[in-house]
C-alpha cells in the first residue's frame, strides 16, 4: 500500500474512533439525562396524587380520577396505584392493577424506599410517601414518547454528523497525504535519474527547512561524496597504469637488448642485473599500490590496541637502516615522559609503524648524506613525533599536494620513488584520528610532525607489557 494511502487510512482511522468515543458520551448523557427527568416527573405526579388523596379532605377517588384525567401534566399512558399501610390499594387511575404491580413489589418499596424500573418500555417508580397520619406506597409508570423521540432524533443526527466527519476526514487526509508526499515523489523521480556517469547532478533541496529538504541535502552530500570517490578511483586507475607502465617499458627494452645475440657474457649479466632491479621497483610499486588501495578501503575492519610509542619508533627506525645500510637515524626524547600513559596511544601497531618507516626513508632518501633524526615528545594531549632531515626540502607550491597520491616534487624527480608514501602516511594518521603536519624550506630541511592523542592516566592502567 503506497504511503499516502496509509496515512489517509491511519489518520481516518483515529477520527472514527474518536467520532465514535464523542458520539457514545452525548448518547449515553442525553438517555440518563432523559431517564432522570422522566422519573421526576412521575414521582412528581404521584406525589401530588397520594397528596390529594391523603391529605385534602374534600376529595375522593372518582373526582381525583377526573382531574388526573384532565390534567395538562398527565404523562402518556400514566398509571399510578397508591396503598396503605395494610397494602390494600387505596387508589387506582385505571380501571385493572397492571401485572408489575404485586405484593412483593409494594414490600421491596416499603423497605428500599424508593424503586425505579423499566417494565415493556415503562418507565416504573415506586416510593413511600409520609402523609399526615399514615405511610402509602405509591407506584406509578408511564412512556416518556416524547423523551424516547428525541434520543431516536439525536441519534439520527449523530449519524449524519459521524458519515459526514468521516467523508471529510477522507478528503483531507489524501489532499494533506499527497501534499506532503509531494516533494517526496520529485525527490524520488530525480534520484531516478541520476546513474553513475551523471554523479555531477543534485536534486532539489526544496525549502531547505523541512525534514524532506534535510534528506535532500544529505542525499547530494553523499552524491558529493560518492562523486569524490568515483574521481579518486579513475584517477587512481590512470596513475597506477601509468606508473606501471614505465617500469614495464624499462622490462621490455631490457629484454629486447638482451635477445640480440650481440651481446657479450658480461653484458648479458649487466642486462640481468638490471632486470632484477627493474622486478625489483616494479615489485615495490605494486605493494605500494596495494597498500594504498587497501588503506582506503575498510578500515572499520582494522584491530586497535594500546600500543607504546617508544617501541613503534625504534621498530621503524630498525627496519629502515637494516634495509638501507648507508641511513643514519638519531632518535632523542624531547623530554623523558615520567609517566607511562604519556606515550601510550590506541592504535594499530603495524600501520603506525608504516608510518614513521615512510617518513624516515623519505627524510634519508631526499637527504644528500642520508641523515635524519628522530623525536619523541607530548604534552598534555598528544604524543608528538617529529622526522626532521637537513635534506632538499619542499617549495611552497609543492607543499599543499604532497600528500596526494602520485604526486612528486620537481626537485624529487632525481630521487627514486612513486608518490604513494605520504598519502598512505596521511590516511593512517586519520585513521588514528591525529594530525600530520610538514614544514620545510627549500636546501635547507623539512620535518614532519605526526600527533597522536596519548591515552588518560586511567584508562593506560591496564597495560601490561
Ligand atoms: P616518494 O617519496 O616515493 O616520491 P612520497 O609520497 O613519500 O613519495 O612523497 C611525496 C613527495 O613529497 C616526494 O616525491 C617529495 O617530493 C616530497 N617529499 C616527501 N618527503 C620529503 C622530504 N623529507 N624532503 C623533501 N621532499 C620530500
């Protein structure tokens, strides 16, 4: 069932039940209202009879039966039957004692004083009444016609008034429904447009203000998103390809030297040796690659721990000079943290460390003597690490673009490499939630400074090592 149909019906559905609620509390007031009145009116009329009868001497039962008979009060169809103590009918307006008056009626009223009944559409009261000299049970009954006419009339006008609310309701409840769902419906047609080669469309945002204007705009801040994606993924296709595609050539040209019988054994060698070291950079460029697809990728997956800051940095710098003999890294503690939580950070060990071995094989790489240094320290929030070297430095317009993938410096172009390192360095460091931050001037030197929130006091208790 579309939405506006089940809105209409839900919103009809709580009218009916309210209308019906309403309708049964002014029928149930109007019949007990008439119900009092009646049996006032016919004790009223009965009192006033036995009072004639008992108290005024100058009348009797045949002119009491004449009066009553032509009383403007008389009620429709009214009997009244009045007895004395001995329970033997004193007075009767009619000619045979109807069957809901018996002896054990008139006993029920003397000891309850009063009693009221329905009997074949009669409205039945019986009471004692205290005359001068004596105690009479008085019952009488009559049918309030006029009363039971205007319930019937009531109820007549209920009905109408409930069919006509409930037509209305309908009416209103579709006309509101699909004005309101409206905007949905456009939004929906729009969407419908949009596929993957047309990402660069947004719908439209309405007023702005509403809650269908905030879906909206949340729908093109993900088309946005997605939109950046989709870039970054063709632009990360085209980079690989043609960063793959040179070494390949390199391959190629090697191999084509190689097959021409021409060549002598120690040529033959050197065309080896230089195969190898072509596998070699294009084995680096395809882990490079993979690391960084992969480090945008999932990253809800990633396995987070305490890890010590000390102990990341030693591994990394480690790895870095047993990989490249030549390398020197100097690691000094900006200050000796007295407390351990100072350089415990949550994180994961193993993309840390990937960090700061990409930073110090840059900082050695881009250095003419291939020295770096290496510091650790922290304030009240963060545990700062910085990689600084005295090597070509970066220019000013290439600073902003260093940590987009593919991208190299001029002044890099001389030093082997590929542009992936740093933006995988940047993404890890997001991933930690820190910051990464360079500066540098060109001939003179750059440092990286990589901030990682360090753990509370409270929460670092727990650490064993
Ligand atoms: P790669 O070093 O493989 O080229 P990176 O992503 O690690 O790739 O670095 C991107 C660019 O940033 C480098 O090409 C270089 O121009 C510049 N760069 C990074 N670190 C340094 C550094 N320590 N000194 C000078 N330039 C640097």
């Amino acid at each position: 069932m579309q939405i506006r149909y089940k809105i209409a019906l839900q919103f009809t559905l709580i009218v009916l039940a309210i209308l019906l609620v309403f309708s049964g509390i002014v029928y149930y007031r109007a019949e007990s209202q008439r119900r009092t009145s009646f049996y006032d009116r016919l004790s009223r009329r009965a009192k006033t009879t036995a009072r004639l009868l008992v108290d005024v001497k100058e009348f009797n039962t045949t002119l009491l039966k004449l009066i009553d008979k032509n009383s403007s009060s008389r009620l429709p169809e009214e009997e009244i039957f009045i007895y004395d103590y001995r329970n033997l009918l004193l007075y009767s307006n009619i000619e045979k004692v109807s069957p809901y008056v018996t002896q054990e009626r008139i006993n029920e009223v003397r000891l309850a004083q009063e009693i009221k009944f329905q009997y074949e559409g009669r409205a039945v009261i019986g009471l004692v009444f205290e005359g001068r000299y004596d105690r009479f049970v008085l019952i009488a009954s009559a049918i309030d016609k006029n009363g039971k006419l205007q319930l019937k009339e009531l109820i007549i006008t209920l009905l109408f008034a409930f069919l006509g609310g409930i037509l209305t309701t309908v009416g209103l409840a579709l006309f509101f429904a699909h004005q309101s769902l409206r905007p949905i419906s456009t939004i929906n047609r729009e969407i419908g447009e949009i596929t993957a080669k047309n990402l660069r469309k947004r719908i439209h945002q309405g007023n702005e203000k509403d809650e269908i204007a905030q879906l909206a705009i949340n729908f093109n801040l993900m088309l946005e998103r997605l939109e950046l994606a989709f870039t970054q993924q063709r632009q990360f296709v085209s980079h690989a390809s043609h960063e793959l595609r040179t070494p390949l050539s390199a391959l190629k040209t090697e191999i084509q030297i190689g097959l021409s019988s021409l060549n002598s054994p120690e040529e033959h060698h050197q065309i080896l040796q230089n195969l190898l070291k072509d596998t070699d950079r294009l084995i680096e460029l395809s882990n490079g690659l993979l690391q960084l697809a992969r480090i945008n990728e999932t990253p809800e997956e990633l396995i987070f721990d305490k890890v010590r800051m000390e102990e990341v940095l030693l591994n990394a710098q480690r790895e870095v000079v047993a990989s490249h003999s030549d390398y020197q890294i100097q690691f000094d503690f900006d200050q000796i943290p007295e407390e351990d939580h100072l350089t415990l950070v949550m994180g994961n060990e193993a993309l840390l460390k990937n960090v700061f071995v990409n930073l110090l094989e840059n900082a050695c790489k881009y250095t003419p003597n291939h020295q770096a240094s290496l510091r650790l320290g922290f304030d009240a929030e963060w545990c700062l690490v910085r990689v600084i070297d005295q090597g070509i430095g970066i220019s000013k317009q290439d600073l902003p673009n260093i940590f987009q993938p593919f991208y190299r410096a001029k002044n890099a172009i001389d030093y082997h490499g590929f542009g992936i390192g740093l933006s995988v360095v940047k993404r890890i460091v997001e991933l930690h939630e820190g910051q990464l931050e360079v500066k540098s001037r060109p001939h003179l030197g750059t440092e990286f400074m990589v901030r990682l929130k360090h753990l509370k006091e409270e929460s670092a208790r727990d650490f064993i090592r």
